[in-house]
C-alpha cells in the first residue's frame, strides 16, 4: 500500500457514515492527480437470479455526471434528423449497424426507435456484454428520440443489479461541491430504494459504500438512508 494511500485511509473512520458527511469524507480523501469520479455501490438483499427480484431503472442526476457521454441513435428520417437536433453523436441505421459488427464501439450509450429493434437486436453479441443494447425499460426504445437523447447529455444514468446483487452507478467527480455529490447520490438512493421487488424480503439495502476512483471506500448508515427514502 502506498503513502497517499494509507493517509487516506487515515481519513475515513470505521464506522457508518450519514450521507452528506461521508461525501465530505470521500472528497477529503481523494489524492489522484486527476479528477476521480464518484461512485456509488449498493449490496440488495435481492436473488438476482429470480426474474421478479431483477432491480433496474433510470434516474436523472440534479447536476449530471461530470462526464462527457457520447449517444448513439439507431433511427431514419424525421427520426434521424431529430436526433441530431438534439445533440446525438453518431445516428444512423444499416450503415451505424455494420460498423458496429466491424467492431467500432466508440460510445456510452445506444438509443433505437421501436421499428428498427428488429435488425438492432442482431447487435446482441457486440452491445449486450457492455450493457449498450436499448431497452424500453431504460427508456432507450423510443419514437422521442430527442428527449432520450436530451436527459441522457445532461446526467440521466442507468442503474442494474448485478449478479452478486450489487448495483453500481457513478453519481459526479471529486471537484464537485459536497451539496451537488449528496444531491446526485440521494437521487439514484431514492430511485433504487423506490424499485424494490414485490417479492424481496426482509432486510432490502443491506450495506452501501461511497467512494471516488483511486480512494478508499466510505461506509453509509443504510439504516438512516432506508428510513430517510423509503
């Protein structure tokens, strides 16, 4: 372990922290030359195994990401022409499809109109394994394609459990103030707490961690949190 490591580690006391205070942790901590992303990290007590236990959403982030993120949009005619207007990076239709089997996939997010879901679905084997493939759950399948395009520039985010029933999202970078990161991380917090499963028992947000990209991790109170945005 390294110096700026272990003084970091310094920083963070072993115990639960409240939301705000735990970002103020976080950005204390942080000692990387460039500006680290945020991120946070929510264990459920959820199978992800079970198809009425599957935890996924979007949620719109109160001061965006920090990120620039590249869209791409799957559309023709007014459509296409919809897309641009809206800011999309790459748009197009059998053309944007081969070269993505080509292997290009130089993007963050895919956006595709309901019509050509058909032939976007033969993109299975080159989006699915990085979570590209559009989804009306994700409201990525679309005929308002500038307003998917449009929330998604400005910090909308996607969050999914994972198989070991963690989910994942980034919710700002260090150099944000501690209001905007607490605003960010309360969001997506509210928004996976608001879509638990019917069917899941029990304890559901069983520990979460906030940290930035090189530093330590930060325990949160889920106690306080479930109480707070349930």
């Amino acid at each position: 372990m390294g110096k700026k490591m272990k003084a970091a580690l310094e920083k963070v006391e072993p115990r639960a922290y409240a939301l705000r205070e735990a970002v103020d942790v976080v950005k204390k901590a942080a000692y990387a030359k460039f500006d680290e992303s945020v991120d946070l990290a929510l264990r459920l007590g959820i199978d992800p195994k079970r198809s009425d236990q599957m935890v996924r959403g979007t949620t719109s982030l109160p001061h965006g990401t920090g990120k620039q993120v590249r869209v791409v949009v799957f559309a023709k005619g007014e459509k296409e022409q919809e897309a641009r207007q809206a800011g999309a990076d790459f748009v197009g239709a059998d053309d944007l499809m081969e070269k993505i089997k080509g292997g290009w996939m130089d993007f963050d997010y895919a956006i595709a109109t309901p019509d050509l879901m058909a032939s976007v679905g033969k993109l299975g084997k080159q989006l699915g394994p990085r979570g590209l493939m559009p989804n009306p759950k994700t409201g990525t399948v679309t005929f308002e394609v500038g307003k998917a395009v449009g929330e998604i520039k400005k910090g909308r985010v996607e969050f999914k459990v994972e198989k070991a029933g963690i989910v994942q999202v980034p919710v700002g970078k260090v150099s944000f103030d501690v209001n905007k990161l607490y605003d960010n991380a309360a969001a997506i917090i509210e928004s996976v707490i608001k879509a638990k499963p019917a069917s899941c028992k029990g304890r559901y947000l069983k520990s979460a961690t906030i940290s930035s990209t090189m530093g330590p991790g930060v325990q949160l109170d889920t106690v306080a949190l479930t109480k707070q945005w349930s």
